[in-house]
C-alpha cells in the first residue's frame, strides 16, 4: 500500500455520501460555501481538494476524514468492511445471497487472472 491518495476513490467515496445524504452537488457545495465545479471536480477525481475543504466535505456529510480517504491509510480494509456493510444493509437476504454468488465468482476470476 503506498502513503498516496487516489483521488478517483476519494471522489467515489464523497459522491456516495453526498447520495446517502440526499444531496445534490449544488446543495453540498452551497452548505459549504463553494462553488458546484469545485464538488464536481473532488467527484470526478480530476482535481486535488485541499485539507480544509476535504474536512468541510467530512463534517457537512456527518463522516470522519478517514472514511474519505481510507484506502489511503493502513486501516483501510477496516472502512471497506463497513462500506460493504453498508452497501447491504438495506438489501433483502435474496439480494444478499445473490450478491454473495456474484462476489464469490468474481474473486475466483481475479485470482485465477491475476496468478
């Protein structure tokens, strides 16, 4: 694991809190004081957000720092357990058992291409 922050998975994980909270990218930014680009910029990843506004983004979507920028930490698969849990939270256990299907056939894939 590098010490570098993937800012694609930044912007994925913001715009998935955003969703949770209800929120267009207008409303996030005018909660905030910015402008709408500069939340469509952190969502798409083509831009660097800077601390103040990544602990902006945090404290308006009610989540930590961390939760943002997890797999840019060591505890990372700690925030990715939680997202899967998430994730399936609201789902039926048909939903889940399909998904579990679907998970299990695709980690075989990886690891047999990835070999």
């Amino acid at each position: 694991m590098t010490n570098d922050i993937d800012y694609g998975r930044l912007g994925e994980r913001i715009k998935r809190f955003r969703h949770k909270a209800h929120w267009t990218q207008e409303q996030l930014a005018g909660r905030i004081d910015v402008a709408t680009s500069t939340i469509a910029h952190a969502e798409s990843g083509t831009s660097k957000p800077s601390l103040p506004l990544l602990i902006k983004i945090a404290n308006e979507l009610n989540v930590s720092l961390d939760q943002l920028i997890s797999d840019s930490l060591p505890i990372a698969d700690v925030y990715i357990q939680k997202d899967i849990s998430d994730i399936l939270s609201d789902c039926t256990i048909t939903e889940k058992q399909i998904i579990r299907d679907i998970l299990l056939t695709t980690k075989e894939t990886l690891r047999k291409h990835i070999q």
